[in-house]
C-alpha cells in the first residue's frame, strides 16, 4: 500500500500490483486509505501523454503577494500537484504595463498565464485547472455537484476574505455573520454529503477541486473561529485526512507559496496599484 502520483494526483493504492502503466481507466480501481504514506512515483509517468503536456513551462500567476482571490488557484495548483511561478503586483506602473500589453481582459486581476492563454476570471482560471488536472469530475453530472459544492465554499470564503479591510464595528457583525453562516448553512450541507456519500471525499471515492475548496474554507474559517468545527466531527475527519494528502501536506508546510492571512500592507499594496484613494 502507498501513494502514487497519478495524472498530477497523489492516490493511495490499496494494491501496488497495479500496472505501472496508469490509464484514466485504472484510476477506477484506485482506493483511498489514508493509513500509510510512502512517496512512490511512478516510473512510467513520462509514458502518460497528458503529463507531457505540462512540460511546455510552468503556469505563472499574476496577483499580489497575498491570498485574495489567487488563493484558490494557488491551493488549486498545488493539490494537483503542478508547480507554478508567481509575479507580484507592487507598482501602479507593473499593472499600467499589463494592461498596455492587452494582458488584462477586464482590466482585472487574478490573471494565470497558462498553456500559452492569459486567463482571467477567477472561476474560468479555477475550472480549468480542475479539468486540466483531473479534479473535475468525469462527467457533466459530477461537474455539477463539484460547481455547487465550490460555489458554497466561495460564498463562504468571500465573506472571510473581506474581513481584514473592516472597520471594528463591521468586524464584529461580520464575526457573527461568518459564525452563523459556517455553523448553521455551509458546514452541514458538507458534513451531511460527506456522511451520505459514505467515502472520504464529497464526490464518490475521487479527491476533487471540492475538496480542495472545502478544506481551504475550513482553515479560513477556523483562522477566524478555532472551534468552528467542534460541531462535525465528520468535517474533523475530513480535515486530518485532506491535510495528509501529499501535495496538500507540502502546500501546508512553511515556505510553501501559500499566503498569510491579509493585513493592511495587502490593502496598502492594491490600493496603489489600482490608484484608490
Ligand atoms: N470577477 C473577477 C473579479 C476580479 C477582481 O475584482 N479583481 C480585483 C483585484 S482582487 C481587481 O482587479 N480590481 C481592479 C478593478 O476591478 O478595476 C474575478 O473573479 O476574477
């Protein structure tokens, strides 16, 4: 028994005497326990064609040096296993440039150069890493559960995300409001999927793009609120088990590309660049 990278995803083998040579197909038979740990990879993964793609360079993310709506693709990216690079944005004069170069759609960031696009939009950028890398379900079914279950957490997120920039009042309103909304809308909707679904993951046996949005969401609100889950036990497990996923252990390790909680030199920073007061 032990993990294996597979198409960009660490999965654990019940039985290793599965062919070196992994399809789509064989991911079927993949089981998940996550007992033991033992970093194999395959071999044959240059005999993957869909591996080979990667190789044409390393996607680069456009945002500033903080969470923001980057830290999706971020933790998107590092689930799957994909090293990317980063540029910052400092100076209202780096940003002018990107959009002098017609880099920018909407004249916005987060922007992810990726496979030769320049992707904006972060639930474009979002959706495509997860099809690219296999986290997105294997048909439009399992696709829609997977856009709901990420639209919740993202509804989740986005009130968490805002917080920093509050003032003392609206902190504490806002406080209550995440509270309420993690306890009593978000958090049992998940606990009960994970329960009806019976398996470690929200989908089937498959560790998707909604898992690695409900886990960032967890340890969002759990920066807010330590005890936020001392409600779900089976969003307890789910955490400790997702966290020792390989590639997310790595991203949770110091001096990952993961990115502290926002302060005000984030707000300073974006302030500048998009000329506001
Ligand atoms: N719908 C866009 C919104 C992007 C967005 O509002 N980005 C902010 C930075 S986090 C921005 O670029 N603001 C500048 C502007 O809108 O002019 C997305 O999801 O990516």
């Amino acid at each position: 028994m032990g993990f294996a990278r597979v198409n960009h995803l660490w999965v654990e083998f019940q039985d290793l005497t599965v062919p070196a040579k992994v399809s789509c197909a064989a991911r079927e038979k993949i089981a998940w326990t996550s007992d033991q740990v033992s970093d194999l990879e395959l071999s044959s993964e240059k005999n993957i064609p869909y591996l080979n793609r990667t190789m044409a360079g390393k996607p680069k993310l456009y945002y500033f040096n903080g969470r923001g709506r980057m830290e999706p693709v971020r933790w998107l990216l590092a689930a799957a296993g994909v090293e990317f690079e980063e540029v910052f944005l400092e100076t209202r004069e780096q940003y002018e440039k990107l959009l002098k170069d017609g880099f920018l759609l909407f004249q916005q960031v987060p922007m992810v150069e990726i496979d030769g696009m320049k992707l904006v939009q972060t639930r474009a950028i979002l959706s495509y890493i997860a099809a690219k890398y296999n986290l997105y379900g294997r048909d439009l079914k399992e696709r829609a559960l997977i856009d709901m279950y990420v639209e919740g957490t993202t509804d989740l997120m986005t009130i968490i995300r805002v917080h920093f920039k509050l003032t003392p009042e609206e902190k504490e309103k806002n406080l209550n409001l995440i509270i309420e909304r993690a306890t009593k809308r978000y958090f049992p909707v998940y606990e009960k999927i994970l329960k009806d679904n019976g398996q470690h993951f929200l989908l089937g046996n498959q560790f998707t793009w909604a898992d690695v949005q409900l886990i960032e969401a967890i340890l969002m609100a759990e920066e807010k609120e330590p005890t936020i889950l001392s409600q779900f036990p089976l969003l307890q497990a789910f955490k400790a088990r997702i966290c020792d996923v390989p590639t997310i252990k790595k991203f949770l390790q110091p001096g990952s590309q993961r990115k502290p909680p926002p302060d005000e030199k984030f707000l300073a920073t974006a302030n500048r660049v998009f000329n506001r007061k």
